[in-house]
C-alpha cells in the first residue's frame, strides 16, 4: 500500500490511515460497485485524499473524519472530488457497523446532511439506508438532450415517451433518459471523451440511463466518465435522484418503493431499494447492503 504523509519531519509522521474494500449494493464481493473507504481520516489533506482514491482506483473512496454529532465526508474518484456519492455512503457505512455496531449517522456532505441507518439483515448481512437531501429536477436543454442521444448512439425514438428527459438532483446532478427497450439499455457504447467533456461543463455527475421494466422496476446505467470509469456498477447518488424525478413528474403514486437493478450489463449486478416518501420536500431512502472485498 501507498504510505500517504501529513509531515516531511519522520519523527511526527502519522500513521498511514487503513484503506478498506468493500463493494456495495451486493452480498457477493464480484457483484456491487467497489469503494474505498477510510474511516478515519482526520489530517488528510484534499491532495492526500485525492492520491488514495486515485491508488485505490475504484470510481470512488469514501473519508471520514469522526466529529462531535456526526462525521465529517469527503468522496473522491480517481480525478476529482465530487459533492456526494450513494454507493461509498452504503459501503463505509456498513463498514463502520462492522466494527461499532449498527445505528444512526449523520454524514455532513458537501451537498448537505445525510442520515445513514444501518441494520443486521435478516441473513445476517448488514444493510445501510442512507436519505439524500431534498431532491429537484430541472429541464434538460434542448441542445444538451440532442449532443447526449448523439453521444450515446441514441434517436428520439428510442426514448420513453411516458418519461420524458430530465435533469435530476439529489446531492449529485444527473440528466436522467429512459429507454423504451431494455435491448436499447443493454447496448451502451459511446465516446468517453466527448461526453465527459460535456459532463464537466454542466456539472453532471453520472447520466442515469434507464429501463422501466414495470412500475416498481426499473433498470439502469450510469456513464461516468468524470470518475475516469466508462459506467458505474451501482450508483445511490442517481437512484436517489431517480426517485425525486419519480415523484416530482408524477411517474408514481407515492409513497412508493421502487427497485433499480444495475450492473447487470457489465457482470456486476446490484441491488438498490428507493423509498419515495410523499412530502414533495422530503429526501429519497436509498437501501443497499455491502461486503468487504478480500486481499487479493
């Protein structure tokens, strides 16, 4: 491993901080979306961090910093640092419950407050709720919507007429497209650069590209570029910004839960539960389990 420092002087050198593995929104360790984890960051500086995350090289690592009513966290993938990420909340959650046991968090973000709940499931795996911010959509340009169908190899027509484009937030921006066919998800091939270059100017984080199987199913990609990976297994920020778009457009009676099925097109399938409360101004539950990754 890496030894990351805090000091030039040997003599009060810190000990390199513990980088954990785990995957989350699976059981299994070859299914989910990897994560780094740290949880105990205190003195790492941003240049620090951003060296971990980029020799973990996972799409994204979580830090904690332990504080007086909560935890200070930072998320970065291998290139920058990105405001929240769903899945290294699930992943360090879980492995904090691990070694302190189950309970309510704070996770103080740069998008704002999250709560995070963990609990034993009843196979015994642990399980973690984490609840976004208060979700918004805005429209999606014109302009943007035709250089992302043309990106992604896509038409107008193949998209669904019953869940038009949107561009989605709920800690983490995402335009959000909805496929009429899952055979038109499962063919995803696109320039990596073109649309990455798009994503940083718009300050997308991922692009959520969904299926809708039927109305509590839905299937999702996620192009993620700006994290240097072509497609993100599992991503908790998109699902949660999925379900405000859900309930925003009025695509389900709420309450409702909805399962999102990703990964499965790239051999790594995941599991995201959505609770979608009715208060339009409450935040979006995203549940997922997670498993620490064996030394290779």
């Amino acid at each position: 491993m890496q030894e990351f420092t805090t000091s030039a002087d040997p003599t009060t050198r810190p000990p390199a901080p513990e980088v954990l593995r785990y995957t989350a929104f699976s059981t299994d360790p070859a299914g989910g979306n990897p994560a780094g984890v740290v949880l105990d960051a205190t003195g790492l500086d941003e240049r620090e961090m951003l060296a971990i995350a980029a020799d973990v090289g996972y799409s994204e690592t979580a830090f904690l910093v332990p504080g007086e009513g909560g935890l200070d966290v930072r998320y970065f993938s291998p290139l920058a640092e990105v405001t929240f990420c769903g899945h290294a909340t699930i992943a360090s959650a879980v492995a904090r419950a691990e070694r302190h046991g189950g309970g309510n968090l704070t996770y103080r973000t740069a998008a704002g407050p999250v709560e995070v709940r963990t609990e034993r499931a009843p196979d015994g795996s642990w399980r973690a709720t984490l609840t976004s911010v208060a979700p918004r959509t805005v429209a999606l340009a014109v302009e943007d919507l035709r250089t992302l169908l043309d990106v992604l190899g896509w038409s107008p027509d193949d998209l669904d007429p019953d869940l038009p484009p949107r561009t989605a937030y709920a800690g983490a921006w995402h335009p959000v497209l909805a496929a009429r066919t899952r055979e038109r998800l499962a063919a995803l091939d696109y320039d990596l650069a073109t649309l990455g270059e798009l994503m940083a100017e718009r300050g997308w984080t991922t692009v959520d590209l969904v299926h809708r199987q039927d109305e509590r199913t839905f299937h999702a990609r996620n192009p993620f570029p700006p994290g240097g990976v072509v497609e993100d297994p599992a991503t908790g920020a998109a699902a949660a910004a999925l379900g405000g778009y859900l309930r925003e457009g009025g695509h389900v009676e709420v309450p409702a839960t909805v399962t999102v099925l990703q990964g499965h097109d790239m051999g790594r399938p995941s599991v995201l539960e959505v609770a979608i409360p009715a208060d339009p101004a409450a935040g979006i539950a995203v549940t997922g389990t997670a498993v620490a990754i064996p030394a290779a």
